[in-house]
C-alpha cells in the first residue's frame, strides 16, 4: 500500500502541475461548497488530457475512500463524471510495477467494491433512471470502474456519433468509418444478451445491459448485440469481435 501523506500529495501535485486538481479535491474532502461541483470540476481537470494518467492514479485512492461519505445521487454523480478519466487509463497503461500503477490499482479495487454493491443497492437503482443522461454516463463510469476499461473507452469513441455509428477496419486494409448500426450491418454478427439476475458482474454485456435497462430508453442498450458482437470483414472474410475492429481503426 502506498503511504498517502500531505508532502507526498503535495510533491507529486507541483511535479503535474496539478494546482487545480489540488483545489477541487480539497473542497471534496473538506466538504467546501457544492460535492457535485468538486466533482465536475475534478473530472474536467482529469478527463480532458490522455496524458494526466499520472494525476488521475494520485486521485483515486482518496476518492475510493472520501466514496462512502458522499449520499447516493453525488456517488452517482461521481461514477458519470470520473469515467471518462479512468477509461482513458487503457489507450495508455501505466507502466506495471510503477507508483502510478500500484496507486491507480488500489483506488480502482476500493471503488469496485462501491460500485458494485450500489449498482445492487434498491435505494439506487430508481435513481438511475431519474435523468437519462446522467444515468448512461453512471452505466459507462461503472464499466470503466469494474468491467474492461477499453470497452468503456470504446464507448466513448463511439460517442461522437451518439453511438449511432461504428468505425472498423481489418487487418487486410478495408476499413469503414460509418457503419450504421441501427440498420442491422450485414458485416457484423450480433450475439444474444441473457438477462441480468440483479447481483452477478460475471459477464460483462449482460450486467451492462442490465444496468442500461434500470436508466431506461438510451442509445446504448440498442447497440450492445452489435458492439459486443463478430465483425466479418467485406473484403477477405476474417472474423474478429467488433471491439477490435474499432481499436484498429485508431490504429492506423
Ligand atoms: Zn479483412
């Protein structure tokens, strides 16, 4: 365990240039002023650059800890706000065996358990489906936080185009940048989502789509079969799943 000290926060912050992170996690702490707006101010500062990795593993231990303090909706609220920022760990790993990577571990492991058993939790789950919005960013902060965080950055790629539309490409150099997923693409194989019993992580797409179901009408939920599903390229029949048609794409 990484011994969490004023002089190690502050040594760490001044090398980051983290003079902002320090002020919103501090009014979060402290109980200073708005918890949602701490939160929000947080998230930007950590979300909106690849490379503060660095700051974003500094964070999130104090955060698994502060997580019990806070009510119900501003856990929610944390869990759609951070997501993006701990998502974005996957396009660049922390080096193993790192301090970084021993501290973003040990935060992510304390808010898995937080999730978890909020995600289960009877007070929250008719939270979820008070506001749509905020409730698909919860569903993809949770897969971030407990499921593959790739697949959580790939959502967020997906974003852009309201998870309306795909980008994929193959190995033997077709690509697309638009499949429309609403009209059943022929090039990729949907699978069949089981229902959630309500309490089970163990496979990723059903709990997701389960969670999607408590927010209610989403973008989401009707692109599941496709994005958790077999690509079949056009151009020279290679199977692969869908994911790593779209990491491809990036790749390139
Ligand atoms: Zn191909």
């Amino acid at each position: 365990m990484i011994q969490r000290t004023d002089a190690r926060w502050n040594s760490v912050i001044s090398d980051l240039n983290g003079a902002q992170v320090d002020t919103w996690l501090t009014k979060l702490l402290k109980g200073d002023g708005s918890q949602q707006e701490a939160i929000l101010g947080l998230s930007e500062e950590l979300g909106h650059q690849l490379s503060w990795n660095r700051i974003t593993a500094c964070v999130l231990p104090y955060l698994a800890d502060f997580f019990p303090n806070l009510s119900k909706k501003d856990q929610i609220y944390l869990v759609a706000q951070m997501g993006a920022a701990i998502a974005a760990e996957a396009k660049c790993p922390l080096p193993l065996g790192t301090e970084a990577y021993q501290e973003f571990h040990e935060g992510l492991s304390g808010l898995q358990k937080e999730v978890k058993a909020m995600m289960v939790d009877p007070q929250v789950q008719p939270l979820l489906s008070e506001d749509t919005e905020l409730g698909v960013m919860f569903a993809l902060g949770a897969l971030a936080i407990i499921g593959n965080r790739k697949h959580a950055y790939g959502f967020w790629l997906l974003s852009g185009s309201v998870w309306e539309e795909g980008m994929a490409a193959c190995a033997c150099g077709w690509d697309e940048e638009s499949i429309p997923f609403l009209e059943q693409p022929d090039c990729i194989e949907e699978i069949q989502i089981d229902p959630w019993d309500g309490v089970s992580f163990d496979c990723e797409v059903v709990w997701l789509n389960g969670v999607l179901e408590l927010v209610g009408d989403n973008p989401i939920s009707p692109i599941l079969p496709l994005v958790y599903g077999t690509g079949v390229c056009p151009e020279c029949g290679e199977k692969e799943p869908y994911w790593d048609w779209l990491y491809h794409f990036y790749e390139e």
